[in-house]
C-alpha cells in the first residue's frame, strides 16, 4: 500500500490484525481474544444467518413514535436482529430474539419488553452511529460488531457481562431501564473494555471505568438530539427511567448531588465516577455554560471556558486508547492531553489540562507541553506499526505511538502535522507483521461546536 494524502487536518492509520488465533507478531494476546471469539461463533449472537435488512416502525417507550429501527425480514417472519450493525439483535433474557409476522413493534408502554427492545435497538443503533461519525469507531468492538442485547432482567439493574448487554427495570416496576442514555452506558462498558488495553482492578481503574460509561451514555443521548419533549440531551444519567424514584443517578456537572466526589483525592466507594464525569462536564461545557448548569471547581481557576461535547469526546476517546494496566486519573491526564494536543492543538490541550486541574488531578511529570516543533515541508513519515516506535519526524506526530491489536481487532492510530502546514505528504505501511493489513482514509477535522440548541435554554 503506497496511497498519498494531503495532510491538511490529520489522517487515521488503522491496523487490522486478521484471524482468531493467530496474534500479530508483537501484538499481545489478551483475555479479551477467547471472549470475542466465543461471542462471534456462529448461534450465539441471536442473529439470524441470513436476510433482508429493513426499516421497522417502533413504538419506543423513550425516543417518539414511530421509531425507526433496522431490523431482518427471512421467509414469512420478521426479527429484532440488525444485519447493518452485526451481532446486534433484542430478546428477552434467555429467550430468542423477538420475531412477529409484522415489521412493526411495540406498543409503548413501559412495561412491554418488546417495547424495551424497540428503545434498546434504537439507542444501540446510534450509539454506534455515533462512535462512527463523532470518534471514527467501526462498530463496538472497533471491529465491525456490536452485541446482542436482553431485557427482562426482574432487578432494578442493568449490565455488560462481555458477551451482552441486559437491561431490568425500575424499582417502582413502571419502566425498563432502556433510556438512551442507560443503553450507551451499557454499550459504552463493551467500547471501553475494547479500548486499550486491560486496566485491572484497581480503585481508580474502576472508578474510570463507570465514568467512562456515563461519557458514553451521555454521548448517545447528545448525538440523538431528541427535543425537549422527549429525552433531550443533558448530562444526568438515569433521569427518563428513575431508577429508584430519586430521579437521576449522576449529575456530571456536579456528582456532589447524588453523593459523589467532585473531585479527585476522594474516591467515595463503590466506584461512582464522579472526579472523571466532572472533568468531562468542564471541558465540554465550562463552568458557566449558558442555558446549561454551572460547575463547581475544586481548584485553580474559577472560571473555565467549554470546547463543546464533541471535541471533548474525541480527546475522551483517543485518550482511553492508551488505557493500559494500572489506569490512574494521573495517566487518564496525560493521556487526554496528549490527545488534545495532537487533534486540535494549545487552546484544547490547555482546556484540557484546566479541566483536569479543576477537579484536583495534578501536574504530572512528563505531560505534554505546547511547544510544538517547527514543520518541515519535505518530510515523510513512516507510519508506526501497532508495537512500533514513535516516529519523531520534525512537525509530524503519531499518537498513540504504539498499541496492541488483539486477534480479529483493530487499532487506529492519528497523523497530524503542525498547525500551519499543509504539504503532500506519502504514507505507507511497511514492516506489518504476518496477519496483519493496514490502511488509511483520510477524515475531516470536527468544525466548531455546534450551534446550542433552543431547548437548551429552558
Ligand atoms: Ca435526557
Ligand atoms: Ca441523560
């Protein structure tokens, strides 16, 4: 592969490892491999092997009537199993995916499970929309796959178990919980384990790990843009199903409302969150954002200023790539800087660190610094391969500048030169270990935040 492009705004590099069993040479095999590769063996995704993708009508619960869902038409009978989006399909837990002669579902109420299901097909479907057109994701498992899904769990939870995602209902017995932002909660679990690499099971690490949810939730929700009449994004989690008849779970803008820390230094157990989903609500929105509430800081500046929600997903995200074993807050710092820094440049990185200094998560070692090198026009980068080193080429960055690819995965990996130029530069990829592939396209910088919305300002 020898494709030219013109970096102007930055390119993605992505790794593909091919296979079940064979690992990359350099490549880490993980716990995960086994995992996915059960999950995938054909049967035991729900989804039907064959058949028609098609539009269905949904009456959801949560997101309107009619919804649109994709769903599978094969001989006389039509089914919850989405062949756009695979391995993604609804039933109820321990039972077969909902099948009817018709392709319309639901009835809306909140206590019908193919209803739930009509809610979780059209959350997971633009959760996935969503990783695709705001971080560049293909699909959950940044494979091309997504997860069957299960409701009717008699609990007032819900859960990733690393095969599937489960969904019960509301204490009071009145709704399930299938919201969009509870479903993208689920989802998200499943794109976060997927990212990275294993961070154990230390305090932090888990802590992270829920908040990470709640960023993913509230992304979905964000990205639906449902008006106010129905579930309009914000950033609570849990507000449209009332978990346990005390409204919503998280207040990201102030986890201090439902007995969460603020801020980092006092991690209240079991893990909440609450330091990282803060830190998200600062970066995107500030402290003071209009028609939206204000932030407390715990430290330094009072006042921060928002870079909105989807440039502060995309430092999320590419910062969650780096997660590896002993994940901290301090690392989650460095690495979203990094990230900041090498998408957009000094304003956002500086963001970034603001919003990590807010809520108390101090200077590291070793963090990046905005002194960025000066371009060198005539220089041609050699794009790292997935354990490789950092190319260090003047003006011209990779992050990360490695990763791991579990068998059958992918990683993607950002090209970006200095601000300031814009010259053809020749990327290949070289040196690919046995059963591996790489590629690169080439896609848009995200424009300004957009426009705030009038029920915003409610
Ligand atoms: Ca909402
Ligand atoms: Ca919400």
């Amino acid at each position: 592969m020898n494709p030219k492009t013109t970096l102007g705004a930055f390119a993605l590099m992505m790794v593909v490892a091919m296979g079940a069993t064979a690992p990359a040479s350099g490549a880490e095999t993980t716990s995960t491999v086994s995992r996915l590769a059960t999950a995938h063996s054909a049967g035991t995704d729900g989804s039907l092997s064959s058949g028609q993708a098609l539009l269905g009508s949904g009456n959801s619960h949560f997101n309107g009537n009619p919804v649109t869902i994709q769903t599978t038409n094969s001989g006389s009978l039509y089914s919850l199993n989405d062949p756009t989006r695979p391995a993604l399909s609804c039933g109820r837990l321990n039972g077969p995916v909902f099948t009817k002669t018709s392709d319309t579902w639901g009835d809306g109420t909140g206590t019908s499970l193919e209803t739930a299901c009509v809610d979780v097909m059209f959350a997971a479907q633009k959760h996935w929309d969503m990783l695709r057109n705001w971080l560049g994701r293909n699909g959950v498992d940044g494979a091309g796959r997504s997860y069957p899904a299960s409701v009717g769990l008699n609990n007032v939870n819900a859960y990733w178990d690393g095969t599937r995602t489960v969904f019960g209902h509301n204490s009071a017995h009145t709704k399930q919980l299938t919201s969009l932002d509870v479903v993208g909660y689920q989802y998200g679990l499943a794109v976060y384990e997927m990212s990275g690499s294993d961070d154990g099971n230390g305090a932090e690490a888990l802590d992270l790990n829920r908040s990470a949810a709640d960023i993913f939730g509230t992304l979905t929700e964000h990205y639906v843009n449902h008006p106010l009449a129905l579930d309009e994004p914000d950033y609570l989690i849990g507000e449209e199903v009332n978990t346990v008849g005390t409204g919503p779970l998280i207040h990201m803008y102030n986890p201090s409302l439902t007995g969460q820390s603020n801020c980092y230094g006092s991690l209240l157990p079991p893990p909440g969150g609450g330091p990282q989903d803060h830190w998200f609500y600062l970066l995107a929105e500030g402290t003071n954002p209009p028609g939206k509430p204000a932030s407390p800081v715990c430290a330094g500046p009072s006042t921060l200023v928002g870079i909105g929600i989807q440039k502060a997903a995309r430092i999320f995200y590419l910062g969650i790539q780096r997660k590896s074993l002993g994940w901290s807050y301090a690392r989650a710092r460095v690495a979203t800087m990094q990230a900041a820094k090498n998408l957009y440049g000094c304003p956002e990185m500086n963001a970034t660190r603001a919003a990590w200094t807010a809520i108390r998560v101090p200077v590291q070692a070793g963090e990046p610094t905005c002194s960025m090198p000066a371009p060198t026009p005539s220089a041609t980068p050699s794009p790292t391969s997935p354990s490789g080193p950092s190319p260090s080429l003047s003006g011209i960055t990779v992050d990360p500048p490695s990763a791991r690819v579990s068998p059958g995965g992918s990683t993607t990996v950002q090209i970006k030169l200095s601000p300031g130029t814009a010259q053809q530069v020749t990327l290949s990829a070289s040196g690919s270990p046995a059963g591996t592939t790489g590629r690169h396209r080439r896609i848009p910088r995200a424009g300004p935040a957009a426009p705030r919305q009038a029920w915003f300002c409610r």
